[in-house]
C-alpha cells in the first residue's frame, strides 16, 4: 500500500480502554501460560494499530504543519497520549502480576520484564497534567521551526533551505546567510527562553512525582539505560575532550589553511574547500534512483528494502514551505513499513540523509516480525544502524558526486569527529540544567558558552551578540523534545567508527554483522547489541581513542590541499 493510500480514522481513548479491558479479561482467565501469552500478542496487535495511526498523523503534520485536520490531529495526541500510556500501564501491571510470569519470562524473554519493571516507573495519573502540557509545549517549538519564513536572495526561505547559502564559497554571503539564519533565533530568543524554561520545570515535577531523585534520573529511566549509569558518561564525556578536541583543532587548523583565511569564524565553519563543498549531481528523483541502485548493488536484502520503500511512496524528501526542519525515520507498524523524512537543499546532507535514515529503516524492515517491544532498540543503539550505514556505503558515493567524491569521502570522516565534541557539549549542558532547574535563562546560556570553550574551543562568532551570549542551543530540538538523547549520536558513532575500519580492512564478517545488529532490532541492551555485533563498547578505555587515530591516520593519506 502506498503511503498515501493508507488510511486515517482517530484512534480515542475510549477505543484503547476497550481494547485493554478485552485484554485485561482474557489474560485473567487464562488457565495456562500458553493462554497468557497469546492474549499479551493479541493486545499489540492492537497496539500497533493505534502507534500506526499516531505515525500517519504524525508525519502527515510534519510534511505540512499548515494542515488544520493533521494539526488537530496532533493537538489531540499530544494531550490523550499520557492517558493512553496509563492504559497501557494496566496492561503492563497485569503481566507482572501474573502467575504465569516465570513462563512467560521464558517465551517473551526476560528483558520485556526489565523494560515493565522500568516503565511501571514512569507514569501515574498524578503527572498526566504535566505530560500533557510537555507534549503541547514540545509541539509548539515544533510549529515555531516549522513556520520559519526568512527573508533572503530575494526568496522566503525555511531554516533548511538556508543551508545552501551558509555553505557557499563567497563568504560574504555564508555570513549574511548565517546571520539570518540565527536572527530567526534571536529575534525569539525570549519565547524559546520561555518554552524551555517551561519544560525544564515540568520534567522537575514529573520527576518528583514519580520519585526520582531528580529529572536526570528520570530521563536515564526513560531512555532505558540498563547498561551505563551518569559515571560512565561523564566519563565518557571526558575522553573526548582529552583525546578528541585536540585532533579536531588540528582538523580546524587544516580546514582554515584550506579555504585560505587567515581566521576562521563560526560561519566558515561549513564550508571546507576552496573548491567549493561536494554537491550531489542530479535531481531529488535521479539521486533516489541512484540510491535504489547503490541498495540492489550492496545486498539482495537492502535492494529488496530500497525498491519497497520506493514503490510504496514511502521517503518524503523535498524542502518546502510549511514543512518542519529536519529529518527522521518513524515506523507503520501495522502495515510494517518504515517511513523517511527529510528535506533535500541541494548539498551533501541531502546523500547523508539517504544513507542514516535508510540505516535506520533496514533496520526497521528487517526486524519488523519480533516481539513488538523488541522491533526497536534503544536510541544509542538505533543510531549505529544508521551512522554505519553512511559509511558501509562509501564506495558508491562517485555515482552521487562524481569529481566531487574524494571530497565528500575526506569531509565525511573529518564531520565524522567534527560531530563528537558538539554531541557530548550538548549532554553536558543538559545534565547542568536539568541538576538545576532553578537556573535562570542567563545561567543556562552562560553555562553553554562556557563549555563551548571547553569542547569547541575553536569557535569564534565573530562579535555576533546572539551566539556569544550562548544560546545556539536553542536550534537544537533533540534538547527541547528529548533530554538526553543526543549523546546517543555520539556512542553510534564510535560503535560506527568500528563497523568502518573493519570494512576498510575488508572484513568479510563485517556485513553479516551489521545484518545481525538489525535484525535483533532491541532484543538485547546496548552493551549485548555491541557485543554480538563483533564490536566493543565506547566505554571501554581505549576504543574511542584508538578508533580516532585510526581515522585520523586514514585522513592524513589524503592531501586534503588539493581537494
């Protein structure tokens, strides 16, 4: 069925209450665990309707945030999901309660029970309010994005559409494009102030409410880190900084010699070549084409999941006026497709975006028949299916950029640690406020630009009030939308460095590996996933230091002047 056949009815309330009482009956009058069971199967059956229904709606927002019916819709969503997850909730009481729970701890496997333990924690009607107003704040950072309307080149412009201009070889107009980009931010600087502020006290609230003892406890259960606690990423955190921030100054330093200034400013920072940044050759069309290419080329099972997303009208890629920034991967379940977003501009993202989020899709694809808790890993573990894929796919990129693909090739493993400090900057911040949640506005921003200094202490914004004054995170929407998340990216991403330099060295497991990971979908946690997949966790001493010099070494075998 193609995406735009499928279609919509409003899933209430009322319908999922009905469904758990039908659930509820059956599984007490269960007489064996094999009863039991099916009942529990029967109820996501049920379930994947409703997170069906809830994607649809979804996306169709996102592609359109000027939709009134889709932006009801998600008005709607936004405040019964916390009821909706309550009801859930009774499902998950009643399986622990069970009799039969040794059995089904069997037939189910033990880490569905961990992850109820888990989610028992994190909902009571005492926090519905405040979940519901969280979702309604989130949303509405959510419209502001999306409804960016920039005036530039003689053009209205959304933020995407700007990145182009902020990478073109004529510096005036990388300054002017950036110092437009971010006057949409400053000029609103005071109502995501607000927004945040907003959302940082209501996560201090949920969490008091539900007994934690703060809202970073909170977010750790939420992202269901069963494997590493706050030590370890902060930790972790410090490595980067000792081993990590210094090479990338040194990238910096190269990047500067390159495009010939005698100083580099934070609008340089996107452009990387004299020559000009590497440009995808072709249209949107021709570049999905050569992506369905590239799939058949790689493995029969991504050129059978390349040609399904495509023929069922599944990737939605075009930057347009009303469409939300970004780019995501969100699942149909029901029907069990995957779904792409994103918005092409006509730079190097636009070939990024169909390799990460086709990582995150094969993976989707590939484990759509597990147990519905387990189709989805955790997020740290979900982007190393996608940052993997970025670089499985290295050998194909001439098809994307022609004369241009030593280039990107050489841009694509400098980004790769570029990325790193940026990432770990961001969970820094975050544990600072949500450690804190009585800080003022002027401390979150003071603090920001302090570690900025500490993990990018290459940044120079060039006297501009906004950025110095610290507050570039508020482009940031992982922060307002997920705390915790980001540094997610950045575990992928050493996870990722590996799964590279094993296919460089033309590791013949390499593939069946990566094959592996996805199809175990989140049957496992992060640390087992790693581990089956041939690969080491980032927090063992010496895998991200070690994956770095490897990296940096393959980077010196480039003379990246002559690009």
């Amino acid at each position: 069925m193609k995406f735009s056949e499928i279609p919509y009815s409003r899933i209430t309330n009322e319908q999922l209450h009905n469904t758990a009482e039908e659930f509820l009956k059956a599984f007490s009058a269960a007489e064996t665990a094999a009863e039991a069971d099916s009942a529990i199967r029967r109820f996501y059956n049920e379930y994947d309707v409703l997170e069906t229904t809830v994607s649809i709606a979804y996306i169709r927002y996102h592609i359109n945030i000027n939709d009134e019916f889709y932006k009801a819709e998600q008005e709607y969503y936004d405040s019964a999901m916390p009821a909706m997850m309550l009801e859930q909730q009774r499902i998950i009481d009643a399986v622990l309660a069970s009799k039969f729970r040794s059995e089904l701890e069997k037939s189910l496997g033990t880490l569905l029970f961990r992850k109820y333990e888990n989610q028992r924690r994190l909902i009571n009607e005492a926090v519905l309010p405040d979940m519901q107003e969280e979702n309604q704040l989130i949303s509405k950072y959510t419209e502001i994005l999306g409804g960016a309307e920039i005036p530039f080149d003689g053009k209205t412009l959304n933020l995407t559409q700007l990145d182009p201009y902020r990478q073109s070889p004529d510096r005036a107009v990388r300054k002017a494009a950036t110092e437009a980009y971010f006057k949409f931010f400053s000029d609103r600087q005071g109502e995501f102030d607000e927004l945040y502020g907003k959302l940082v006290t209501l996560r201090a609230s949920i969490a008091e409410k539900l007994g934690f003892a703060d809202a970073v406890a909170l977010g750790y259960a939420q992202m269901e880190r069963f494997d590493y606690d706050e030590d370890m990423v902060a930790v972790y955190r410090e490595e980067i900084k000792k081993y990590i921030t210094p090479l990338v100054s040194e990238l910096k330093e190269r990047q500067r010699r390159r495009i010939g200034v005698d100083k580099m400013y934070f609008y340089d920072n996107g452009y990387y070549f004299k020559s000009g940044n590497p440009i995808p050759i072709g249209t949107p069309d021709e570049l999905v084409a050569s992506a369905q290419k590239m799939y058949r080329e790689l493995s029969p099972e991504s050129g059978e999941f390349f040609d399904f997303m495509v023929e069922n009208e599944l990737l939605d890629l075009l930057a347009k006026p009303g469409k939300m920034t970004g780019g995501f991967c969100t699942g149909l379940p029901q029907y069990k497709m995957p779904f792409i977003f994103s918005n092409f501009t006509g730079t190097k993202e636009d070939v990024d975006v169909l390799t990460h989020e086709a990582g995150h899709a094969l993976q989707a694809y590939l484990s759509a028949e597990l147990f519905p808790e387990y189709r989805s890993p955790t997020y740290e573990s979900c982007e190393i299916h996608s940052m993997s894929m970025e670089l499985i796919t290295r050998p194909w990129m001439k098809s994307f950029f022609g004369a241009d693909a030593e280039k990107f090739l050489y841009l694509q493993l400098d980004d790769i640690l570029n990325f790193l400090p940026y990432g770990v900057l961001v969970d820094d911040f975050q544990h600072f406020v949500y450690h804190n949640p009585a800080a003022t506005a002027d401390e979150r921003a003071a603090e920001w630009r302090r570690l900025e200094r500490e993990y990018m202490p290459w940044l120079d914004y060039d006297g501009d009030e906004y950025l110095d004054g610290g507050r570039r995170w508020q482009r940031q929407s992982h922060i307002y939308q997920r705390p915790f998340y980001y540094i997610d990216y950045t575990l992928a991403q050493v996870c990722a460095m590996q799964f590279f330099l094993r296919f460089n060295a033309g590791d013949e497991n390499a593939w069946s590996d990566y094959l592996k990971l996805c199809r175990l979908g989140g049957s496992e946690t992060f640390v087992s996933l790693v581990g089956a997949a041939g690969l080491k966790s980032p927090f063992v001493p010496g895998v991200l230091q070690d994956a770095a010099k490897r990296i940096k070494a393959i980077l010196e075998q480039t003379d990246d002047s002559a690009l």
